[in-house]
C-alpha cells in the first residue's frame, strides 16, 4: 500500500444525501469505461458536475502539479453523461472524451469514445428483460475535431453483433452472433444458492478456447475479488482485488496481470463525513503516482 502517499484533498459534498455510495462496484465496473456512479446517490444530491487536476509525483522526485484536467458530468437523472480527460501531446493538449447515452429508465444505449477525428460509437438494443439484443459499432467522422461538442458529419457502421438467451435454474446462458449471423461465442452464467454471481465461461465456438471469470465476495456481499483465467492456465491473465470500508465505500483497486501487481488506486474518505477526499493512482513498477485534486462540485440546483 502506498498510504504515506495520500494527500488528503477534501471534495464536498451536501452532507444529507450522504446515505449511499458515489462510486458503484455491485459488478466490478469502478475505474472501466462503464459508468461506475450510484446513479440513487448523484441524482439525490443533484450533482452536475465533479472536475479535478492532476498532479503526478515520479519516485525520488518532488510533486508536480499540472493544468491537465479530469471531468465527470451527469445529467438531471444521475446518470454519467459525459467524462473527459486532458494530459500532454507531441505538439499540443490531448483530450480524450467519453459521452453516455440512456434511455429514460437508465439503459445505457449509446457509449461514445473519441478517436482521431472522431468517435467510435457502440449502440445498444435491447429486449423487455432488459438484456443486450444488438449492439452495433458506427465509425463516427468529426473532421472538425469537435471533441467536447461533437459535430458529426457522417456514421459509418462498421459492426454488428446479436445475443440471444436461454435462462436455466441457477444460470444462464447468453450467444452472441457476429455480422454475418454465424454464432462465434456462447457465454454461461452461473449463480451461487444466494442468487449471487459466481462464474462465467465464455466459450469460442471454432477455437474451443476459454475464458473463465471468478467472483469473490466478502462477508458483506461486496465484490472482493475477480479473476479471469484462459483455458486451463493456472494463473490468472487478470486479476482485481476491492476493499471497503464498513460502510461499503470502495477504498482500494488492485490491479494484477498475470500474477503481476501492476496498478493500485486507492480511494480516500473523510473520517467524519464518509465522503470523498482523492482519488490516487500508483504504477507499481515505477512507483509513478498520480493525484487528482478536485475543485468544489457543482450542483443543478446551484447556478
């Protein structure tokens, strides 16, 4: 743990809506390109918009703070609509953007990642149980490089993939069917006697290979730990490891490739509010640490 490297930096928020946890890991989706936000949590406390700035500290060097700047913005429901992130190019400031679309009752049904002139957009469909049916890929052309308020010239659609579904007594199973309709995986789901998520197996239909996810959780019913194995390897080809406080706030992420310590966030709360201080980030190699240093929120009922 790298714990004598936390620089407390306070982030506030209105105290009464304090009754749930900011960043949701019911899945194991914190710090993906999933929304990772209690949607109950930001919604109630009308939350718009969390902005922060990096400082990054090299081993045996002195902190470095910087201009590069790293945005959460939600919409009037709660849900993650927009997040962006600058940081150093060969010539000038990248950024990179991710917008979120929903359906009214928060179905994800548009991630849109930018890329060099454009985004890569991933649409989904999906049936009355709420599953993914379809999820379609469109190469979308910005030649302006209008990143933060795209001005889309033409979708091109690269990709299409359909599911279907079978539901069994303590699992289920998901196929996935590539552009030309020919099925190419088939991914079981099994569930423990409490209904919680124990393993998934995806099977390659034509290599026969196989991806296994495990799921550990903790006394409380929290996400512990995820592996994932391929095919008969003992040592998992990824690994994550969660920890929480007493209240089920994330307090740590680690990150493991091939039984390699790799990435260790760690998350930091106030111990007389429970809200968030910082968000700290450490590559293990390195020892490269990288701090992001929050401003004020804002808040829809705040101009």
């Amino acid at each position: 743990m790298f714990l004598k490297y936390s620089f407390f930096l306070v982030l506030s928020f209105h105290l009464t809506q304090a009754s749930a946890q900011l960043i949701e890991n019911t899945k194991g989706y914190a710090f993906t390109d999933i929304p990772f936000f209690n949607t109950k949590f930001t919604k109630g406390c009308k939350l718009k918009e969390i902005r922060g700035k990096f400082t990054f500290k090299k081993q045996g060097d002195i902190m470095r703070e910087s201009n590069y700047v790293y945005v959460f913005d939600f919409d009037t429901l709660g849900n993650l609509s927009r997040h962006y992130q600058t940081s150093k190019g060969d010539q000038v400031t990248d950024t990179n953007v991710r917008f979120y679309d929903y359906t009214k009752d928060g179905r994800l049904v548009r991630k849109r990642i930018s890329q060099r002139k454009g985004f890569l957009s991933t649409y989904y469909t999906y049936n009355s149980e709420g599953q993914i049916v379809k999820e379609e890929v469109y190469r979308d052309i910005d030649t302006m490089n209008s990143l933060l308020a795209p001005s889309i010239e033409r979708s091109i659609l690269w990709n299409t993939e359909t599911m279907e579904y079978q539901l069994y007594e303590g699992q289920y199973k998901k196929k996935v069917f590539n552009s030309y309709g020919n099925q190419y995986l088939e991914m079981t789901r099994y569930m423990d006697s409490l209904g919680y998520l124990a393993r998934e197996e995806e099977l390659f239909t034509i290599t026969r290979n196989k991806i296994t996810t495990k799921y550990k959780y903790s006394d409380k019913g929290w996400i512990e730990k995820i592996s994932v194995y391929k095919n008969t390897d003992p040592v998992p080809t990824s690994e994550s490891h969660y920890t929480y406080d007493s209240f089920g706030n994330l307090q740590s992420k680690l990150v493991y490739k091939d039984g390699v310590f790799i990435t260790e966030y760690q998350i930091v709360y106030s111990g007389l509010t429970g809200l968030l201080y910082s968000i700290i980030m450490r590559e293990v190699s390195s020892n490269f640490i990288t701090i992001i240093r929050f401003s004020e929120p804002t808040f829809w009922d705040k101009p």
